[in-house]
C-alpha cells in the first residue's frame, strides 16, 4: 500500500512544473503560524503570524534527506578494558605487552 502510494506521488510530483515544486519549497520555508503576542504599549493579546521554525527545520530535514540521501552514521567502538581472560595481576609484562600490542589502533592504549 505504502509503496503504490509512493509511485502514485512521485507520478504527481513528475507531471507537475518546476514552477509548482518550486511554489511548494517556498511555502515550505515561509510557513508561519498563528500565535498571540501582547501589545507593548497595552498589553492588549491579538493573534499574529510568526514564523515556524519547527516546521521548517523539519521541512529542511526531510528535503535534504529525499534529495541527497540520510548521511552515514558513524559507528564509534570504545575498547572494553577487558585484556585476555586473566587479571593483569597475574599476567607477566611480556603478555601485558602482547596484549596491548594486538589492540586495535585508535583505541586508547599508549
């Protein structure tokens, strides 16, 4: 279902003119909203247009994302600080060394 309706909005948005989606990205990002705002003078509430910052955060947001692509995440792993199967108490310094050697590089060990 979702993706029919998918097809069937990517073939409106084709059929349209540059003109039309060009309307609509500008509308997107002077999208306002109503808000109430107090008169300086006497402190009278009338409604007013603001603009919404949400909205086109938003609107930015999932633009960019159709049009250029989520960007890659990075995956960041942190060493655990377990080395071996032994406590290092037990360990003699060349296996201490051994260990620390095969830790991969980046991971914090000097």
């Amino acid at each position: 279902m979702s993706e029919d309706l998918r097809d069937r909005l990517a073939a409106f948005l084709d059929a349209q003119g540059d003109e039309t989606l060009g309307g609509l990205v500008e509308a997107v990002f002077t999208a306002s909203r109503d808000t109430y705002v107090a008169c300086r003078k006497c402190g009278t509430k009338t409604l007013a247009p603001v603009p919404d910052v949400v909205a086109r955060a938003k609107a930015l947001d999932i633009l960019t994302s159709q049009a250029k692509g989520k960007p890659a995440q990075t995956v960041r792993h942190e060493h655990s600080g377990v080395v071996g199967l032994r406590p290092v108490s037990e360990m003699s310094l060349a296996e201490i060394d051994a260990e620390l050697a095969a830790l991969p590089p980046g991971s914090g060990a000097a």
